[in-house]
C-alpha cells in the first residue's frame, strides 16, 4: 500500500506514536545527526572512523554535540555494537558525557512510556554502563528511571523495567549507598511498589525487594531516617511481611540497635517528608493530568475528565494500590494558590473524596488511602507543617456532612481509633494497629 508523506515522518527508530502526533524535536535531531554522520564515515575503515570523530569533536562544540547524539542514537537503536559506540564515546567525550546524561534524561522522563521495545532496552543497558564506568551525574538517571516505576505491574514490560532497575542498583550497591539522596528515594519507591506486587507471578521479584529493602535501611538507617514520616506509613503498608515485622519490633522495642543515633520512633514522625520523594511515586503524564485537573478544570464540569483519569489509570484491580500515593501527591505538593482557591476551580478535597470512593471494594487500599489522607494530622507542627497538607481532609469532612454523611463518619471514626493507635504503646503490641485502624 501506499505510504503518505506524513506517516514517513512519523516513523521513529526510538519512539512509538500515535496516528495524529507529531514527531518529537530531540527524536528528530538524533536521528538527523546519526544520518549525517553515518554518511560520511560509511567507507572508512574502523581506524579511520575514529580518528575523523575525535578530529571533528575537536573542531567546534557544535560539531562535538552533533558527534554525541549520533552515537547516542547508535547505542539506542543497535544493540550489537553498542558497546563498541559506548567505549568510542567514552574517548571522545569532551564534556564528561554531561551531553549524553541530558538527553538520556530527557528521554526517561518525558517519553519513556512510547519508547520503542529495543530503545526501552538500550535506555537501561545505557544506564548500566554509566553506572559502572563511574560517570559522574549517571544518579540523575536512576532518579528518572524510580520515578518510571509503576506502582501496579499490570503488564511484562513494567515488570521487566522494575526488575531492570533492581538489578542494576544490587550490582553496584557500593556505588548507590555512597549517595544518601539516592538511597532514600530508592526505600521510598521500592516500600510503595512492594504492597502492589502480589500473585505468583511476582513471588521472586517480591522476595528480592523484601530483601533489598530490610537490608538496605538497616545498613543505611540514618540515610533512610531522613526521608520522614513517610517512612513510617510505607513500612505500615508492608508490616506484615515477616521481615518487615521484626524491623518493627526493633524500631519499637530497640531502637539503638538500628543506629546509636536512633532515640525512637519519634525522630521520624516528627520530620516532615519532602515533597521530591512524594512527586516521585507519581508517573509524569499521570502528574500533568492531575496538576491540570486542580488547576484548569471548573467544578461541575470534571466528570468526563475524572471519567477519562479513571479508564486511564485506575481501571484495574491493582492500579487501586496507587491511589493512597495519588493522595499524598494532592495533600503535599499540589498547593493551590488563593486565586484558584477562591474560584470555581475543581478542588482538591473533591478529587480526593472520589479517589476514596474507588477503592472502597478493597479494604486494604482503602485503609492505605485514608492513611495518606490523614497521616498528616497524627504529627502535625504548625511552626514546620503546612496547613494545606491537612485542608483537603479537613474540607471533604465538611462538604461531605450533608450529601454524604457516611464519609465524614468513617474519616471521623478512624481518627477518633487511630488516636489510641498511633501511642508508642499500641504500636509495640502492634504495628500493624495504625493501619488497622483506618
């Protein structure tokens, strides 16, 4: 059949896109460089390839950045000389592959989700490499890669790219555990996933993260202490795991054999969580959806895109385990200002109020959600706290009396228990009551 001009243009080496989208820019340009240097290296011996590539980096930044994204665009697209184009580039770079980092960057946050099977792959295997070979800011894309994770491992390929990540970060533990930002973020991510990873099929993989997770915070507690309260309420989600379980009774009952610096539990709840771990359990499309529901869209007229949000990412049993993280994102990091408070924009206590509504047939993504909602309560200090972190709770308590009168009876009832609950006392017999009680 015949082929139009513009699905030409469509046709991409690294992404996959739909029938009316345009071609990406840094897709384009990669390509466009790879093309053009590929034209004038195509009949030269190997030796002779490198000595006009190192010759044209010298020439001109430009001609250094054009040089970069060709053999980038080669490692992302053919697996089989990869590692041969990685090695070149590691001799020719001239800005310690910083080039290389960003666009890699750019790639795993904004277009990772279209990737290409075999570009998915290289990204990793990229990624790997960096790590290995010591290249500094090669973190950056471990971050990026952590916040790709799905919460809910519906299909192979996002359990391959979980697995991926895991194995990549086990390989160079020396490496990862001498940066405490990387490890916090690393507990954050994989004590969310872990609650979600359940049935046979993910048995092994659940097992690794256990693992991976117990050992790593005990090796790095102080480093993992400074994620905050948060911390607290993943481990609640994972308390039953017989790991998990005596970690419990050791933050509880003997504390200082996790750190001599560890005074109790305490210390923990009493530090607030950044909001940069809370937005990194949050897909980046799945971000801008929700920023552009709570800052775009007028009450009243949300159904259809609440309709669109839930067929698109909550359709599944298993993507309910991600709403407790959606309703931290909304509490903690999406603080609208006065003029859309005081408008006609859908706020964030009604997208909250039916994020609830969605897991009530599952009673433990139920009791997760509502701890998210009123985790904040149980430790608030208003000299550090914000109150737009309580507000959204505060407020569908109040709007739901009248039209809704069970919601804010079963928010109500589960403070009133969770008071007694959350004592150090209660937690110690124990410290799965805090979730109970929700």
């Amino acid at each position: 059949c015949d082929v139009t001009m513009s699905e030409v243009r469509r046709r991409s080496r690294l992404f996959c896109y739909g029938p009316l989208e345009p071609r990406d820019e840094l897709d384009e340009r990669l390509e466009k460089c790879h093309s053009e240097l590929s034209a004038l290296t195509t009949n030269l011996k190997e030796n002779e390839v490198y000595n006009h590539l190192n010759e044209k980096v010298s020439r001109s930044a430009q001609d250094h950045e054009e040089t970069s994204m060709a053999l980038l665009f080669s490692i992302l697209t053919d697996p089989t000389t990869a590692p041969k184009l990685y090695h070149t580039l590691t001799l020719l770079t001239r800005d310690s592959l910083a080039l290389v980092l960003t666009c890699s960057e750019k790639i795993i946050m904004e277009h990772m989700s279209k990737l290409q099977n075999t570009t998915r792959m290289q990204v990793l295997w990229l990624t790997r490499e960096l790590v290995q070979t010591g290249v500094a800011g090669s973190d950056r894309l471990c971050f990026a890669l952590l916040k790709q994770l799905p919460i809910s491992c519906t299909i192979s390929s996002d359990v391959y790219l979980v697995e991926c990540l895991l194995h990549i970060l086990l390989d160079n533990r020396e490496w990862m555990e001498s940066q405490p930002p990387l490890v916090c973020s690393v507990v954050y991510t994989y004590l969310s996933l872990l609650p979600g990873h359940i049935g046979p099929s993910l048995a092994t993989l659940r097992e690794q993260e256990t693992h991976f997770c117990v050992s790593l915070i005990r090796n790095k507690f102080m480093d993992c202490i400074q994620i905050g309260r948060d911390l607290v309420r993943l481990l609640q989600g994972v308390a039953k795991i017989p790991e998990f379980t005596q970690l419990w009774r050791d933050l509880l009952q003997n504390p200082q054999s996790l750190s001599p610096q560890f005074s109790g539990l305490q210390q923990i709840l009493s530090k607030r969580t950044s909001r940069r771990f809370i937005a990194g359990r949050i897909l980046p499309d799945v971000e801008v959806k929700l920023n552009f529901l709570l800052s775009k869209v007028k009450f009243g007229q949300h159904r259809l895109y609440q309709e669109w949000f839930q067929k698109k990412y909550l359709s599944t049993p298993e993507s309910q385990h991600q709403i407790a993280e959606l309703i931290r994102y909304v509490c903690c990091v999406i603080h609208p200002p006065n003029e859309v408070l005081g408008s006609d924009i859908f706020p964030r206590w009604a997208l909250i109020g039916w994020l609830l509504s969605l897991c009530q047939p599952n009673p433990v993504a139920s009791a997760n959600a509502k701890l998210a909602l009123l985790f904040d309560w149980l430790c608030y200090k208003p000299e550090s706290d914000s109150i737009m972190n309580i507000e959204p709770g505060i407020l569908l308590m109040f709007h739901s009396l009248r039209p809704h009168p069970q919601i804010t009876a079963t928010l109500l009832d589960c403070l009133c228990r969770v008071s007694g609950a959350s004592s150090s006392a209660a937690l110690e017999s124990s410290p799965c009551l805090l979730l109970v009680s929700f």
